[in-house]
C-alpha cells in the first residue's frame, strides 16, 4: 500500500481545505442567494447555520477521515458495513457539481480574457452577459478549457500544486475583496444596499430563506459529498481538528461576507434603488462587477486581478472536485490514473455541455420547471446533500456514536464544543434535514409554495 501524504501543519492543511472551500460558492453563489432571499436576514440564517450545523459536520467529516485514515466509501464501510451505501451516495455528488461548477468557471474566464484584453467596458454594458451565455460555441470552449485545466491540475499531481497556490491566492483574494467592497460603499446610492445587506428584516424570513442558507451552507464548506473525509485523511494527528475547523470557516464565511459586500450594495448602485435586480440569480456577479470596474480608477487592472483571484479560488476548487472524483473511480477500476484522469474529463464535458447549451438553444428545455444547470444545482444541493447529510447524522449520532468521533478529535486537547456536537449530530440536524428536504421537494413538484 502506498503511504497516504498528509498535509504540513496546521496551516497547510487549513489552506488546502479552505482552498477547496473557498471557491465560486463564496463570490459567485453566496451573494445572489442572499440578494434573492432577503439580505440581512439571509446573512444571519447562513452565520447561525454556519456556526452550528455547519461546524458539527464539517468536524465529523474530517475526524471521521482522520480516524480511518480512508476516503468517503472506505471509511462508512470500515466502521459499519451496512452504512457503505451512504459512501456511494455522498461520491455521486461531486460528478454531478463539477460539470455545471466548470460552466460557471468558463464563465468566470472569458470575463478575465475580456479584462487582460482590455474590453472590461464593453462587459460592463447592459445585455453582454445575456448576449454571451445564451451563444452556443463561446461558453462552450470556455467551458472545456477550464475543466481541462482542472484535469491538468489533477494529472500533474494534487497536494502541493494545491496548498502552494492557495498559499499565495486566498491572502491576496481577501485583501481585494475588502478593497472592492469598501469601495463600492461609496459609490451613490450603495449605502442602502449596504443596509439591506447587514440589517436583517425579520418580516422576509420564509421557509425558502432556511433551505436556501443551508443549501449555500453544504455547498460553500464542500460538505456532505466526502471530500472533507478525504482531507481529513490526509491530516496529521498531532494538528486540532477544532481549532482547524474554525480557521476554514472564517476563511469560508469571510470570503462569502466580503463577496456580498461587494456585489449587493453595486446592484442598489446601479440599479438606481430597484429591488427588482436583487432577483436576477446566477448572473448578478457577472452583470454587476464589471460596472464596479468601470467605474473605478485603474479598473481594467484590478477587474482583471480580481477574475485571476476568483478562476484560481475557483481552480482549487474544482480540482477538489474532480480529485474525489478520480480517486473514487481508482479505489475501484484498475485504470492507469492519467488515463482516468482524461475519461473524467471527457465524461464531464459531455454532462457539463447541457448546462452550457440551457441558457441558449436548449433554452426551451426544462426539468421540473428549472433550467438544465439550475436543476443540476438543486438535485445536488438540496436533494442529495441534505440526504447525505442526513445519512451521516444518523450513522455518527445512532451506529458509530459521537463518542467515535470525540475520542479523535480529543488527540488534541479537550472538545470545547462537545456538547453542541452531540445535540447537532443527534437531534437538531437529522430534525432540522428531514423538514428541509421534505419541503423542498414539494416545493420543486409545486405541491406546495414556501
Ligand atoms: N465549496 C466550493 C465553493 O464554494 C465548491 C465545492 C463544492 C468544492 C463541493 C468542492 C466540493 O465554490
């Protein structure tokens, strides 16, 4: 057997998690679901969310790969045969993200050429993001280059590209973020965007704000699709977990925070105060930054270091992707590793060309009343994540018993937050899924509207 590679430190493995993490769910995703589902009170549903839920999983995830030492399916078999079907589940996942994610990643560098090429104006006018997704070859070839960067990545070998680039990627990604969003705060009329941002209007609370904050929330942390399994199985024992899992979430929520201060307040800016453009959906990063850009001094250049920032962020985290994807398929196929890593790549393109094609030909053509990449979106984030999550709870709180898990994440010092732990694995979370889940699927089948 081949020794598994751990991470250096602490910090080596914070910043490869957080690299995975921090990706296109933070700047691109984060910030119109927030925008669509209320501001304020979106913002404070996800860091309530976040800190709860989202801890507990994300700490039992990673003890649950470092106590095995194994990736998703490996591991739920290893403590409980019965549970091994939970593994297969939670590895499905990630082959259906990653062709839609690198849809979006296309779309994020045609915007960075339109930059370098100094045609940042031109992306900033009204319809140009409407005009070029709805094409046909254009998104496509940004598509498979992107993926086939993912692919490269992956074949040139994993860890250290990754840790090495985050290293230098996520510090500069924060610094600009702040940068954009303080300067969008002053631009006319983005104080009220502001306001609605942070401020959270109880009276916009819905049902549909809860699924959509913990859709984000699997999402965002990459939980519940065994890749945090995975990277605690590269951890080394003498680093804490507890201690690890805070610094991601900061880097994760932080990162997520700054994208909506950008982007929400931009929109109030530019839209002269019409709520109506807080609805737009996948397309609000796109539309409203580049008029950010225009605006400014010097704005070719940073619009054209902040699209750099975010294909990177957005690299690692479909190298993440695909990694799980790779290595899933290898545990089980004796197939040379490049030669699978090119029968992925191939496999994802021809999943991902739907998406691409949905905002334009194949426009028409819906599922369930959603557009292709819409509903490649919802089956995974609030379908099968919050099953597999489910699943996890289940099998943590009642089969392998938090206890398991403790006793690994105590290698380390005592669990501060133990309690909370136990009572989220246990009772809130499989509770809070079961609801969730339930009322979404209605929801989507319009039996009933939230
Ligand atoms: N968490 C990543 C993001 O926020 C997306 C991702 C999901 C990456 C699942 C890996 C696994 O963009």
């Amino acid at each position: 057997m081949e020794k598994r590679s751990s991470f250096t430190g602490k910090l080596g493995f914070v910043l490869a998690a957080a690299g995975s993490a921090v990706g296109l769910g933070n700047i691109w995703r984060f910030p119109y679901l927030a925008a669509k589902y209320g501001g304020g009170i979106f913002l404070l549903t996800y860091i309530i969310l976040s800190l709860t839920f989202g801890f507990a999983l994300m700490v039992g995830e990673i003890a649950l790969g470092r106590k095995t030492g194994l990736s998703a399916i490996g591991a739920f078999k290893k403590v409980n045969k019965k549970f091994a079907f939970v593994g297969w589940i939670v590895s499905i996942i990630p082959m259906i993200i990653l062709p839609y994610y690198s849809v979006i990643g296309g779309w994020v560098s045609k915007y960075l050429f339109a930059f370098v090429a100094g045609d940042g104006h031109s992306a900033s006018v009204d319809g140009y993001f409407e005009s070029f997704i709805s094409k046909t070859g254009e998104p496509i070839f940004w598509f498979v280059l992107f993926i086939s960067l993912t692919a490269l990545v992956v074949i040139l070998g994993v860890e250290k590209g990754i840790e090495r680039v985050s290293k230098v990627m996520m510090p500069i990604l924060v610094v600009l973020s702040i940068f954009i969003a303080v300067y969008v705060m002053f631009i006319d009329g983005a104080w009220q965007g502001v306001i609605y941002y942070v401020k959270p209007d109880f009276s916009k609370l819905s049902f549909m704000t809860v699924v959509a904050a913990m859709g984000q929330l699997f999402y965002s942390m990459s939980l519940a699709m065994g890749i945090m399994i995975t990277y605690g199985s590269y951890m080394k024992k003498d680093v804490s977990l507890e201690r690890s899992v805070h610094s991601i979430e900061l880097f994760d929520t932080g990162i997520a925070f700054f994208a909506g201060l950008m982007i929400i307040p931009a929109v109030f800016a530019f839209s002269g105060g019409d709520e109506s453009a807080l609805g737009k959906g996948p397309g609000l990063m796109f539309v409203t930054l580049p008029k950010v850009f225009d605006t400014m001094a010097g704005g070719q250049i940073i619009g054209a270091l902040f699209f750099i920032l975010v294909l990177f962020a957005a690299l690692t985290s479909s190298v993440s992707l695909m990694e799980t994807v790779v290595s899933i398929l290898a545990d089980k196929l004796k197939i040379n590793r490049k030669i699978l890593c090119l029968i992925v790549l191939a496999g994802c393109i021809l999943i991902g060309l739907p998406s691409s094609l949905g905002y334009g030909v194949w426009g028409g053509f819906k599922i369930l009343g959603l557009q292709l990449l819409d509903f490649f979106d919802f089956i995974s984030n609030s379908v099968l994540m919050p099953v597999a999550a489910l699943l996890f709870c289940i099998f943590i709180g009642y089969f392998a018993k938090p206890s398991y898990l403790i006793e690994e994440i105590e290698l380390n010092g005592k669990f501060k937050m133990k309690g909370l732990f136990n009572v989220m694995i246990k009772y809130v979370a499989p509770v809070c899924l079961v609801i969730i889940l339930v009322s979404s699927i209605l929801d989507v089948f319009g039996v009933v509207k939230i």
